[in-house]
C-alpha cells in the first residue's frame, strides 16, 4: 500500500474515535451556555448604552447661562494673553498679528496620503524565541482591519529573568525602505509571566511584506533584531545586541581559539625565552595552517603569524629552534614525546571594550609528565586581540599578552580527588589519577600516544581547552583496514581535561572516543532515520568547520556516561554519516565539537576514497545488512554498540528474508517479537546455498530477535550487537 | 454563517485528544480547552477566514496546552500527588476505551505528538514544525515511522 492509502486509512481509523470525558464535556457544554449568555448580556449591555444614550440626548439642558459665562471669562483671559504676545513680536496689537498670519503665503505641502489598507490576518509563527536567558517572545500575528494595523506579539517570562523590555519598534523595510511604523512602549507589570502587547502600525501600506522588529531594554540594549516576512511567515534573525554578539564569540570561538593556541610560550624558569617564543609561534602556526588543510609552506606559516600575532617575517626562515625545522620549502616537527609548553585549564574572563577583547587565562606547565596536572602550579596571564576583518587562518590578532607570568593558585587550592570517577574497574578507561599505579598507565599512554602520532598528520594536542590531553589512539584493523561501514574503526582513550559544568571545578575524566566507519547514503534516502534514534534532532548552528551537519543522539547510559554523536558530510552523490560515541567516567558533556574538529580535521582517520564507497539506499539496504562472506567476518571487538531497537529494527529484515527462504512461520507476529543479548555463534542461516548444511562460525555478542506463532513455531535473527549486521538465524518449533 | 457555537461543537473532540495526546491528564486538558475556548471567544470576530476555524481553535489549544506544561513545570507539590495518581488512574481507564489513545500509547513518545497533529489535527507538515519547533525534516523523519507503526497497529485491530 502506498504512503497516502496508509494515511487515509490512519485517519478514516483514527476519526473513528469520538469518546470524550465527562468533564471535557461538561467544561464544553458550560462553556457554550455561558457563551449564549455572554453573547445576551453584550446584547443587553448594548441596548443599555443605546438607551443611556438616548435618554442623555434627552436631557434638558438647565445649566446653559453658566457655560455662557465660562466660554465669555475664557475669552478675556485668552485675548489679554494673546495682546501682550503681540506686543512682545512687534505688532501693535493682536488683531495686527493675526492680519498679518492670515496674509502670509502657505508653505505646508502635503507629504503623506493615507492609504485604504486592505483586511488582513496574518498567523506569522507560535514558536519561541529565545531572546534572553528565561526569556522568550512569539511573534504570532498581524492583524489589519478597518484600515489600523496591528503586530502581536508574546511575551513569555521566566520568574528568575530579571530583563525588563522597555519598548519595541516596528519598521517597514520592505525593498530599500525603512520608514517606522510603530513605537510601542512596553506594558508588563512587575511578576507578570505571560502576556501579550499589541503594537499599533500607522504608515502601513498594502505593499509591505516586510518589517523589522526591535527589542530594546530599559538599559536601551538591544535585544533582538527580526526581520518578519509577512508574504512568506518567515523569521530572520538579524543580530542579537553587541553584548550579546561578543558573548557568543567570547564563549565560542574565543575560547575554541584560546584553547588551542593561547600564546603562553614563556616559562618563568627557561633560560632561552625567546628560542621558545619563536618555537611557539611557528607551532600555533603551523597548526592553524595543517587545521586548514593547507601545506605548511613558508608562505602560509608566515601568513598564519602575520594574522595572529601581526608579525611580519616574510623572508625570515625561523629554523632556529629545537623542535621545528624548515626543509624542501615547508615547516617541520621534530616528533618529541608529549612535550607541551603550556596547557590551558580554565578562561574565567573575557572582557570587550572598544574593539579589544581581553581574556583571563589559567594554565600550567606540565612539560612531559602530563600525569599530574591537578598537582601543578597553575598560573594566570591576561591576552587581548582584535578582530581580523579579512584573514585565511584565523579571526583573532594577539596584539598584547601580559609578560608577567603571575602565579595565583597552588595546586592544593584546587580540588579535583572529589570529582574524579573512580573507573579503576572498567576495563576500557585506564585508570584514574588518583594512585601511583594509575599515574604509571597515564605515563605508558603518553608513550603509547607519542608513538603513534605523526605529527604530520595529527594536530599537536598541545594547549587545549576542555579537551582529551593523553591519547591512546588504537586503529581497528590497521591502516589497510578492510572494515565494513559501521563497524568501528578507531578508539581513542584517554584523560580529558575540563571543567566541570555543575561546580565549575576543573576535572579530569577517563575518556574514550569510539569512531566508527563512515556509512554512505543515496541522496534519496532520509538521512534522519539512520543518523539517530527517534530522540535525535539536528543541532542548529552547531557544525563543525568543515561544515558537516551534527546531529545528536540522547542515547545514554543507566549512570549517564555514554553520548553518541552522528553527523554527515555531503559529497557530490551521498552523504557520508559518521557515527563518534564518547564514554566518560561521569555524566559531563565535553565540548564536542573541538574534539570532533581535532578528529575530522587533523587526524582524517576515517577518510574514504570514493570509488570504495558503498552508497546504501533504500533498495540496496536491505541486502547490506546480511554478512554475506563470514568466513571473512572478525569484527576487532565483541563490544554492544547498537541498541536494542536498532537491533529490532535490523531483524525486520531478517524475518522478511527468512519468508522467502523458509515457510517463515511466525515471522509476521510483531506482537511476539521478544529480544535477548547472548553470545552465539554465528551461522550460514542466511548464507548457505542449495543443500549445503548448517555451519557454525566465530562466537559473537548478538541481539535475538525472536518471533513465533501461537502453535510455537517461530523464527530467530542473530544480529551482531557490535557491527549491527545480521549474522545467522534459526527457525523453531514443528 | 456557522456560529461560534456551532464551529465548537464540530471542533470538540479534536480538542479533547489533542490536549489529552500533550497533557495526559483529563483535568490539565480540560483547563487547557477552557483556556482555548475563552482565548478564542474573545478573538472569533479577528478571524475573518472561518473555514480555518478548526486549525485555528487547535493552534490556540496547543498553544495553551504547552502554556499549562510550562507553568506546572515549575511546581509540583507533594499534595498533589494524589491527585495525580487519581488522574493517572482515570487516564487509564480512559486509554482502555479509546481507540486513538489505546494506538498512541502502543508507538514512541515522540512520535504521538506528530502523530495527533498529522492524522487527526490535520496540519500540514511545515505547520507541525512551526508547532513543536522541529525541523521540517524530523517532522518527516518521525512521519514516516509513525505510519508504519500506527499502520501495522490498526490493520490488526482492524482484523480483530
């Protein structure tokens, strides 16, 4: 059956329905009473005023020698006023003045020509905006009737929103207009949460379809800046206030760019700051330029410098340092183990003021030994950049970074035992920080890490911000890896460093990143319905710099620690969805998006060329779920990745096919459908050809998917819990 | 002209299922509809297309209906509990014996709501992404597996 019988079929079941509640009833059938007798009582009143009307029309008027009175008084004093005015002017007495006004020339034209607006009611959106924290506004709709216009708006308020609109402007800015059309005070009272203010329009005219719509505080900041499509019901966001535009990019990108390259290259104790300045300059450069996919060629290193610190070496080679040399034309690492300079902990501040921005930077120096950072002394420093309006590399120019290097914690201020999970049981963390033994596995990680980075091709962790610091990177199946799409492909674990979003503490966690190969999707095919669960929803504004498109999965654990993230590039035929699971100690979102950018951007680890690429698409689907060749099967790990009702939703196919191979008895009772995790071995259920007998393979973690009919006869689907493929099956019963 | 009377009573039991479909609870719906009704009665001269009288009278009710979750949200105190509960067991029985409910509660949370607006609402699906403020596409996304749960649930009732 086609999609639109479905839904015909849906709806005429549906409309069926008409049972409603006695006290829905009751509150309807009072309702219309009252309503009839509202609707009376606006008769009645109406014809009370009709005859209030009337009978004042009546009245006789006894008092008409007193406004005589009162209208003669007025004039004396008028005229007396008005003699004394004109004497002042130069004219000999008023009735001078008032000849010589009458005989003057009319210089007023006549500018503005009241249009007949037609009728219009106009529902433009009911969806929230959040304009301030606790704070939203509904733009709901336009009404014009008997030529007066009106916009309406909705407030909604948080008790704790301290914010106090002070009024709103309208103005047409349809074509290249910009004529007010209305300036509304604000009505809310003190307490109030909900209301709604009407704004009057004068000047509208028919032609208008668009208006701009400003929202000012009693501070005169702006609020909000809309623009209203009133042909198409559309919202634009124009901006947001400069308070506001600079706490998104001080919170954002600020922080992304102070994480990863604040120049703290000094260290109070180096006997050659200037050697490690430079090493540090080329090392933030060279970093942005590997980030933008560029060479690291003289020119863009030296580019790169120029926008970030607005320093001009052109023509000098700086291959004077220890640990990048310049060779064939580009900049090159010198491979070290782990060492970084300078590691950021924590922005507490940043500060705006004419064009400058200011940050506060915590931060330490773990050197080699990155075991230990919650035991080093941290130091604070204060930096400040400009905006770079035309730049390749970056938007921020340092343009002054305190010398002094002051130290303001010691590390014991700091504590961190208390929100360290304790993970020493799980067998993929390794470890805490909090006993000798761990701090050994954290030391052998940063070999483990140091060995296998080139640092090439993977981005220097270096300083980072609320990010992984120690890495093992484990790459499944090798760098020739035959993998299928979905299976995973790379595990990282680690330490992150953060801070955590509750007491603002910084914490380390265990962390480990499992990515999983990319699957390729037809363009035809609903991305949604394989990128995420049916709580997933696609995070505005949230992309990564490469532009791909994040998508966010709720899935999590019972204790909170594990989130998946699904997102997807398009390519010229398909888009390419990646799937990146993080499990932490404890329940405290990392900021992703670095991470990912880190992953995506510097290290390509799951790169594909595109003639390996198998595109799925809705008809090809259903044949990629079944293991066609498992004596080639051996997934690296027997890990549960899929959920239970990914599982269910890949067994459908199963039983679909097991129809056509069997009587397939049971395979349609979906009521029945029941489902365990074991471990089984995985069979040729699906695979065997003509005659061949059952066979056996590896064990693997599979979810049974098992369906049976009331006689007992039923089927059961093997679905590889980690890969999410179908790996065998068995029928049962009679 | 149909009266305001009149368009409310042809209106009712798509009021009742939406609001009970978001609140799931009869005493918060009927507030939300007594809200609704008063918001529309006031407004009823404003709208000048009555054939969108439904669509309308549902969008004020939706709308009222997300205002009620947003303020009980804020407060729940102990006492009522009880309260609650009585509810819970009234919607219960209430669930047994309606066909929309008894469907609903069969498929995911989040596509009920979609769902309601889709098939018994009638809103088209950009409307439903205006209304609950999702992306078009997740509207679809949601659409399409909405159809083939409720399908499979109501062809089989339907047999029975």
């Amino acid at each position: 059956m086609t999609d639109m019988g479905k839904d015909n079929f849906i709806k005429e079941q549906l409309e069926k329905d008409i049972l409603i509640s006695k006290k829905a009833d009751e509150v309807f059938n009072h309702f219309l009473k009252g309503e009839k007798y509202m609707k009376s009582n606006q008769e009645n009143n109406h014809f009370v005023q009709e005859e209030k009307d009337i009978n004042r029309q009546k009245k006789p008027k006894n008092h008409g020698w007193m406004k005589l009175v009162s209208v003669a008084a007025c004039f004396v004093v008028i005229f007396a006023g008005a003699n004394v005015y004109a004497t002042t002017q130069g004219y000999k007495n008023v009735f001078f003045m008032i000849k010589d006004l009458v005989n003057k020339e009319e210089n007023v034209t006549i500018t503005e020509k009241s249009e007949i607006l037609s009728d219009r009611d106009i529902t433009i959106s009911y969806s929230n905006i959040e304009i301030a924290e606790g704070l939203n506004i509904q733009i709901n709709r336009l009404i014009i009737k008997d030529n007066e216009a009106k916009l309406y708006i909705r407030i909604i308020k948080d008790t704790e929103n301290q914010i106090n609109i002070k009024k709103y402007i309208v103005t047409d800015i349809t074509g290249n207009k910009d004529v007010v059309l209305g300036t509304h005070n604000s009505t809310l009272e003190p307490n109030t949460i909900e209301y709604t203010e009407e704004i009057k329009l004068t000047g509208m005219d028919n032609a208008t379809q668009k208006l701009k719509l400003e929202i000012i505080d009693d501070k005169e900041n702006t609020l909000i800046l809309l623009e209203i499509d009133l042909l198409n019901k559309e919202l634009d966001l124009l901006s947001y206030n400069k308070n506001e535009i600079f706490e998104k990019l001080s919170e954002t990108e600020l922080k992304e760019i102070l994480g990863e390259y604040a120049y703290i290259a000094f260290e109070n104790t180096s006997n050659n700051i200037e050697d490690m300045r430079t090493n540090r300059e080329l090392d933030i450069a060279m970093t942005m330029v590997i980030q933008k996919g560029d060479k690291t060629t003289k020119e863009n290193v030296h580019k790169a410098i120029k926008e970030y610190l607005g320093k001009d070496v052109t023509d000098t080679i700086l291959d004077k340092t220890g640990d990048i040399y310049f060779e064939n034309g580009e900049y090159k690492y010198t491979p070290r183990d782990g060492f970084c300079p300078a590691l950021v902990l924590d922005i507490p501040e940043i500060t705006y003021k004419d064009g400058v921005y200011t940050a506060t930077i915590i931060y330490c120096f773990p050197g080699e030994d990155w075991s230990n950072i919650e035991q080093l002394e941290q130091y604070q420093t204060t930096m400040e950049f400009t905006l770079n309006t035309n730049y390749t590399y970056t938007k921020y120019c340092l343009i002054n970074a305190d010398e002094m290097v002051k130290q303001v914690y010691k590390a014991a201020s700091i504590s961190v035992s208390n929100v360290v999970p304790n993970n020493t049981e799980e067998e993929d963390f390794i470890g805490t920080t909090e006993s000798e033994e761990n701090d050994d596995d954290n030391l052998q990680n940063v070999n483990n890490y140091a060995s296998t980075m080139d640092w090439t091709n993977y981005s220097a962790p270096g300083i980072r911000f609320i990010y992984p610091t120690i890495f093992s990177v484990e790459e499944i199946g090798g760098a020739n890896r035959g993998n299928r799409p979905g299976e995973i492909s790379t595990k990282i674990t680690g330490i992150a460093i953060g801070k955590d979003p509750d007491t603002g503490k910084i914490i380390k966690s265990n962390l480990t990143i499992t990515i999983y190969e990319p699957l390729y999707l037809a363009k035809n095919v609903d991305i949604r319905q394989y990128t995420t669960s049916s709580n997933g929803y696609e995070k505005a504004g949230f992309k990564t710099y490469e532009g791909l498109m994040w998508y966010e999965d709720y899935y999590k654990d019972d204790d909170g620690s594990k989130e998946t993230y699904t997102c997807l590039r398009e390519l010229t035929n398909c888009y390419e969805v990646y799937k990146i699971e993080f499990q932490t100690g404890k329940d405290w979102s990392f900021k992703v998006r670095n991470i990912i950018n880190w992953l995506l951007g510097s290290t390509k680890l799951i790169e594909r060329p595109e003639n390996e690429i198998i595109i799925m698409n809705e008809e090809t689907e259903e044949t990629d779920v079944f293991v066609t060749d498992l004596d080639q099967y051996n997934p690296a790990s027997n890990d549960v990745v899929i959920s239970k009702s990914e599982a269910q939703r890949i067994a459908q196919y199963g039983f679909e096919e097991s129809k056509k191979r069997i009587a397939g008895e049971g395979a349609d009772n979906v009521d029945s459908e029941t489902v365990t995790l074991e471990e089984v071995y995985a069979n040729n259920y699906f695979t065997a050809k003509y005659n061949e007998s059952h066979k056996n393979y590896m064990k693997r973690m599979c979810y049974i998917v098992r369906r049976e009919n009331e006689m007992g006869n039923g089927i059961k689907i093997y679905v590889d819990a980690t890969t999410g493929l179908i790996v065998g099956g068995a029928a049962f019963g009679d | 002209m149909e009266s305001f009377e009149d368009l409310v009573k042809n209106v009712k039991v798509k009021m009742y299922k939406t609001a009970m479909a978001i609140l799931k609870n009869d005493d918060d719906a009927c507030d939300a509809i007594q809200e609704a009704l008063i918001s529309a009665y006031q407004n009823f001269e404003k709208l000048r297309e009555k054939q969108y009288f439904d669509t309308w009278m549902i969008r004020i009710l939706i709308h009222k209906c997300y205002d009620l979750i947003h303020k009980n949200k804020k407060v729940v105190y102990l006492n009522q509990k009880l309260e609650i509960d009585m509810n819970e067991q009234y919607y219960d029985s209430y669930k047994s014996e309606s066909v929309l409910e008894s469907t609903l509660c069969q498929i995911d949370t989040d596509l009920k709501t979609v769902a309601l607006l889709y098939y018994y609402d009638n809103f088209t699906i950009k409307d439903i992404s205006n209304i609950l403020n999702i992306p078009e596409g997740t509207v679809k996304s949601r659409l399409s597996r909405t159809r083939e749960q409720l399908y499979s649930i109501l062809k089989k009732e339907e047999v029975i």
